[in-house]
C-alpha cells in the first residue's frame, strides 16, 4: 500500500506539472534574496497577456527551469492588474510584457529587461547565465 501511495504522489507532481517557488509579494523577495544572497528573477505580468499566459504554461512549469529557479534565485512575480508592487524605476524601464528582469538582492537591475515569451531551453541558458553573472559580482550585490 505505501508503494502505491508513493507512485500516486510521484505521478501526480509529474502529471501537474513543477511549480516555482513564488515570493509573497517583492518585498518580501527582496527580504529573503537579501538573507540568502542569491540573484532575483522578478517578472511582471498581466493575465490577460497571451505571452504571459505562455510562459507561466510552459516555461515556467518546465522540470528543468523550476528546478533551477528554487534552487539558486529568488522568484517573484508581479501582476499589473491586480496592483501589485512594482519599483517605479522597473516599471518605467518595461515597455512591454511579460517584463523579465533579473535583480541583485538589492533590487538593482543586473541587465535591461528581457520581454516577452522565452522558449525553456533559452530560458534555462539564461538562467545559467545570469547566475554566472551573480556569481562573478557577489560583492556588487550585497551593496
């Protein structure tokens, strides 16, 4: 029987596909980027935005681009219509959605926004870059 309990819950994660770690609201992923000193990937959306919609169906619940986001960064995700927390200097710098940035734990921006819908595998290798990049300026980031 616990054979059985196990594969129905084993099963069940992979039928519903992984789920990214979300921060609360920013502030509070700003707080815990900050305490584990890892990178930010802060994504600004709206429901009502096909490539948004997209991205979170495919790319984000993708095994591979879950494991690493819960793994080395700190995920948050803003939402415009349901006002929700957006830096004005982040707000003014996206000009469109989805806005993907990635962020010291600071809040500071590490580059200019990425926009719009991003296949998993792209979306993986910048992961893999950005957290190279991290890596590289980790006393910048602590700043």
């Amino acid at each position: 029987m616990f054979k059985k309990i196990i594969l129905g819950v084993l099963l069940s994660s992979t039928l519903f596909g992984a789920t990214v770690d979300w921060a609360k609201d920013y502030q509070s992923g700003i707080a815990a980027a900050t305490k584990q000193n890892k990178p930010v990937l802060f994504i600004i959306s709206r429901d009502t935005c096909r490539y948004c919609i997209l991205l979170d169906k495919t790319t984000l619940r993708d095994a591979k681009v879950v494991k690493e986001l819960n793994k080395n960064f700190i995920a948050i995700r803003s939402w415009t219509n349901e006002g929700d927390y957006i830096p004005m200097d982040i707000r003014q710098n996206t000009p469109g959605l989805p806005g993907i940035w990635f962020l010291y734990p600071n809040g500071t921006p590490m580059y200019q926004p990425l926009l719009g819908y991003i296949k998993k595998d792209m979306f993986l290798e910048t992961l893999h870059i950005a957290k190279k990049e991290f890596d590289k300026n980790k006393k910048r980031a602590r700043k």
